[in-house]
C-alpha cells in the first residue's frame, strides 16, 4: 500500500508557483498558507469541513485563543511521533504571537523540506532549516 503522505506531498506540489493571495485559495491563480492547505484538503477530502472567516496575514498577531490550531485539531489528526512527509506543520513566527503560518512537510532526514505560501514568495518548497524548525509548534496528518 502506497504511503498516503507521499500523496499529500504530490499534491502540494502541484500549487509550487501558485502566487501569493492573502485569503485565497485556487491554484495556479493565488492562495495564502491556509490556502494551500485548503486546497490540498479540497483534492484528497471533496468538500471543506467548514467555513473560513475572515483573518489578518499579521504574523504578530496576538490573542488569548489560537484560533488555527483548534481548527486544525478539530479536523486533522495531531502528530506526536517523529516527523513524516504530508505532515502539516503548524509554525508561531514570533514569541507571544499566535501561531499562523502553516506548511507541509515534504521530506525528512537530513535535509528536510517543506511547502508553504507566504507574502513575496507564493508557493515554494523551502529546506527546513532550524530558523523554521524552531517555529513548528504542532504537526498534524490529513489521512
């Protein structure tokens, strides 16, 4: 049986190029971060799991909920064993801010990977070096 995350990786990367569009997500044409992973969800899933309402791109942003990471863990499986590819990881850009910035994992070991939309960038893949690994706050599985 094929490794389901090898296809969340496909997927993934099949919006590289995709420019950058606070709140969007349609490949090829514009998504952010939540975009992206909206988008892979769309492919492997059909339908979104609910609505998504309006949010800032302000990384900075503070609150006394993390309003992501409870979505995320209301429709996604937390991880806490070791790190696979199709993972999505969670990243809290700045100390005391909320964690906002969402990627998945496209390869491990010693060289590992991830895919990700940010401003100025659209879609990339991106080693992850330890300046983003030590932004990773939670990961989680779409399969």
């Amino acid at each position: 049986m094929p490794d389901p995350g090898l296809k969340v990786v496909t997927l993934a990367r099949g919006w590289i190029g995709t420019p950058y569009c606070h709140q969007a997500s349609a490949k090829g044409v514009g998504c952010d971060c939540l975009g992206l992973l909206r988008g892979v969800y769309r492919d492997l899933k059909g339908a979104e799991p609910q609505g998504i309402p309006p949010y800032s791109a302000d990384w900075c942003e503070t609150s006394r909920t993390e309003a992501l990471w409870q979505a995320l863990a209301r429709h996604l499986a937390p991880v806490t064993g070791s790190a696979r590819p199709g993972q999505v990881l969670l990243f809290r850009m700045r100390r005391g801010s909320m964690a906002k910035h969402l990627g998945i994992q496209s390869q491990t070991g010693p060289a590992p990977r991830f895919i990700h939309a940010y401003c100025g960038h659209g879609v990339v893949e991106s080693p992850l070096s330890a300046p983003w690994a030590r932004r990773v706050v939670a990961r989680f599985t779409l399969t």
